[in-house]
C-alpha cells in the first residue's frame, strides 16, 4: 500500500512536532494535522514563528520549511480524515479523576472520539496508528470500533476496512526533533505485516531499518509504559540517595558519575533534581500500578506505586527545606523561582516539579517572583490554580508584592531585586553565566540560593557571599 496522504488527530506536543518531521523527510506524502482547538491550529499557521504552541529545538525551521507545502494545519477533521491513507492518532490520554480506576487508570474518552470519527469519515482501507501513550490493549478498544464499522449493514459504511498498528513516541521534550531526525528506535506493534511494512517504509526514508523494531500490539503498548516506568524509577532512586548524601557528607554528583561508569548501569538519568516531571512518567508509572491491580498482583503494583509517591516526597522535601533554612516562616519574603517549565528547552509544564514547589511556598506565605524563558503567565495560572492578583508592570518596581502571591518577571536580572532566595528548578542554559557578584548586591541579606538543578558553580556562589544549599551536597 502506497502511503500518499497522512492525517494526524491532535496538534500537541507530539503530534506537531512528529508531524513535521514526516512532512520533511517524506516530501511526496502529504500531512495534515488536525485538532479541535482552534487556538492551536491558530497559533500552528502563525506567520510568527516565535508564536507556535510547541517550543522545540530545531522545530520552526522545520515548519518554515514545510507548512503550506505539504504540510498543514486546520480544524478541518472530517474532511481530512476522509481523504487520509494513514491515520494517527495522537491525542491527551489523562489519568481519570473519577470513576473506577480514578487516579491510576488513563481516561481514554479522547482516543475513543476520535475511533468513532474515523469509523465515521474514512473511506476505503485506512491504516489507523496510535502514536498516544495509551494502556495495554487500547488497540483492542478502537479496533472493536472500527471492526464494527466494517461489519455494518449501513450504506455509508460500505466498503472500508482498517488496520490498527501502536506506534508509541519515545520523545524527550527539549530534544524531540533530535529523538525524531535520529531515534534510538522505531516501535511498530501490530496484527498485520502488510500494514506494518507500510509505515516502516515511511521511516526508511530517513531511518535504518535496524532501527525499526517489528512486535505485536501489545508488546509494543507495553514497552512504552516500562520504558517510562524505569526512567522514572532511576530518578526515583537517585533522589533518594542524594538526601542521604545531604546527611552524611557525600556528592552525589561524585556518587553517580562512580555509578554511571558501571557499563551495566550507564550514565543517563542519574541526575538528582526536584524530581521528574512531563506528561508521561508519573501517568504511565500510574498504568502499571492500575494494570498490576486489575490482574491481582499487589506486590507489582505496590513497587511501582513507591516511585511515584517518592518523587512526590523530593518535591515536598524541597520545600521544607527551603523553609526551614529561611527561619521557619516564608511571611514577607521574597523568593525568585528561577524555571517552571519540567526540563529546559521545553514550554511544557505538565507534573512540573516547581508546581508542588511553588504551591508549598505559597501556602507558607511567599511572595514568588517567577521567571522562565518560554513558559508565559497564563499557563501558571492555570497551573498553580492561583492567579495572581497584581498588576504586573506596577509590582516589579515595588520592593514586596502581597504575601502569598506572585508575578512574572521576563527580566532574569531584576529577579533578584531585593529577594531573600533564589531556587533553581528549571536547567535552563543562561542560568548558568549569572553574575553572583551582582546578585549579591541586589538581595537582602542574608541571602539563599537553592540549587535543585546543580547548574551552580558552588565557589563562585559562595565567594560572592551568599549562602547555598545544592541538591545532594553534603558539605
């Protein structure tokens, strides 16, 4: 089967992006992508390039080069849809936050809606791929629906059958267009090899078909969850250790580089920081958990559980800390959040450590000046469900905003204005050449910096006179 045009359900942070570099590496396929936020499409078609929704390395020259050639956005589903060859789906699967399994379970009603508009419009044979992160068996969901379609009496359902393939991403944010150009791997699950082959072919354009790895469905729902799971699980661990450095003397910068030079272990994710953030870690570790019940393995489901609810306490741990170095009480002080976003060249702020972070010192009584590249006002009001009350230009020319409140300050250097502490949760690459000279100047006195990221140089903190606390130093 000849792929010549693609449709992709869902213009988020995969979607968009995963998009773009099908458009690009594959110029005689034509790719639409589709979404029923109009704002989205809206922001995706801007002339400005600064203005799309996904901020990705490398991203806008791809769309630059791409959109309105062969590749588009648009509100568009059902016409897109009836016209497509291939269709992904790559929409929002939650966690429920009620019903049974709230909590733990995914909320498939997007993935379910968008099963019954392809069931509804496409026409002919249709190769339908999940691109979501989505529960074992999920496929077995949408292929019922689909099969039903193809089974119908009804006229206008005539003469269309599906293939159904998992094609999970395993994107890190900040790097994606990276992960896309030169993946480690391309996952491709499914029930037949004809359709399998057709979407290999499309990665062969740019992929070595070493790369591409061939499973059944649900081995590859499965691999996607576990990848997660054990990422998530070696942030876990490490942040757990890097408290006991804190009491006992220990680096546990030292402690991981010795760790990660064992071959068996490797390097990657033993950074100790606030603890791990983005959409898929804490939802999918919360699958396993919800999956391990169901089937009546308790134990399975406890030891999965532990590596969510220990990066909960790094977070909260954090923030007591902070506490207690500044005298027991945050009432009238002033503290710069240097980061929001979960990880740096990102824009995303979902299960972003510094929400918990800034919630707990807003329940204390801090007054938050919060600074962060790429991640606007609106998205942290919306996620700290505290809207700021102030007039921002009026509020970062006075010395104290309202206790328990905060603002948003696009300059890093009048962050510091006279604040009481400054907290790193955020690796963003020009926090790394601040002037602490400067900074220790415009502070009051006596003056923390908190460095949940280690992105400090910790003698030249310290030379200009202020105090640090760095995650895992023991010194």
């Amino acid at each position: 089967m000849q792929i010549k045009k693609i449709c992709c359900i869902g213009a988020g942070y995969v979607g968009g992006p995963t998009m773009a570099v099908i458009a690009d590496k594959c110029p005689s396929i034509h790719v639409d992508v589709v979404d029923i936020n109009k704002k989205r499409i809206q922001k995706w078609n801007s002339p400005n390039l600064e203005e799309l929704p996904v901020y990705e390395p490398g991203l806008k020259e791809i769309i630059k080069r791409c959109r309105n050639k062969n590749l588009k956005f648009s509100t568009s589903i059902k016409e897109k849809i009836s016209k497509a060859d291939m269709i992904f789906i790559s929409v929002n699967t939650p966690t429920k936050k009620k019903g049974f399994g709230a909590g733990k379970a995914s909320d498939l009603k997007w993935v379910e809606a968008c099963a019954r508009q392809v069931a509804l419009y496409a026409s002919g044979h249709t190769i339908v791929v999940e691109k979501s992160t989505l529960p074992v068996r999920t496929a077995g969901v949408i292929k019922e629906i689909l099969n039903e379609c193809e089974v119908s009496p009804r006229k206008s359902h005539s003469n269309k059958t599906f293939d159904v393939l998992s094609n999970p991403e395993f994107l890190a944010e900040g790097s994606a267009i990276n992960d896309l150009i030169t993946p480690d791997r391309v996952l491709i699950g499914g029930d037949t090899q004809i359709a399998i082959e057709t979407l290999a072919k499309i990665y062969q354009n740019w992929v070595p078909n070493e790369k591409i790895l061939r499973t059944n469905l649900w081995s590859s729902e499965l691999a996607k969850l576990t990848s997660n799971a054990f990422l998530a699980q070696r942030i876990s661990s490490i942040n757990s250790i890097s408290a006991i450095c804190e009491q006992t003397g220990a680096d546990i910068r030292e402690v991981s580089k010795a760790i990660g030079s064992d071959s068996r272990i490797g390097s990657k994710f033993l950074n100790s920081g606030p603890g791990f953030g983005g959409s898929c870690f804490k939802k999918d570790i919360l699958n396993i958990v919800y999956l391990s019940e169901y089937f009546g393995l308790p134990e399975v489901a406890s030891f999965w559980e532990s590596v969510v609810q220990l990066n909960n306490w790094q977070q909260h741990r954090i923030s007591k800390l902070i506490v207690r170095k500044l005298f027991g009480t945050l009432s009238n002080k002033k503290i710069v959040i240097l980061g929001f976003a979960f990880k740096a060249n990102t824009n995303d702020t979902r299960e972003s450590p510094a929400i918990n972070i800034c919630k707990d010192l807003l329940e204390e009584g801090a007054s938050l000046v919060i600074h962060d590249p790429k991640v606007c006002s609106e998205q942290i009001n919306f996620d700290l469900k505290f809207e700021s009350t102030n007039n921002f230009e009026e509020q970062q020319n006075k010395t104290l905003i309202e206790e328990g409140n905060w603002i948003k300050e696009n300059d890093l250097s009048d962050s510091f204005k006279d604040a009481d502490a400054a907290v790193f949760l955020t690796e963003w690459s020009e926090y790394k050449n601040i002037n602490w000279d400067d900074v220790y100047e415009k502070m009051r006195k006596p003056s923390w910096i908190f460095d949940a990221r280690s992105i400090t140089n910790p003698m030249e903190v310290r030379n200009a006179g202020l105090n640090l606390w760095r995650i895992g130093d023991g010194l």
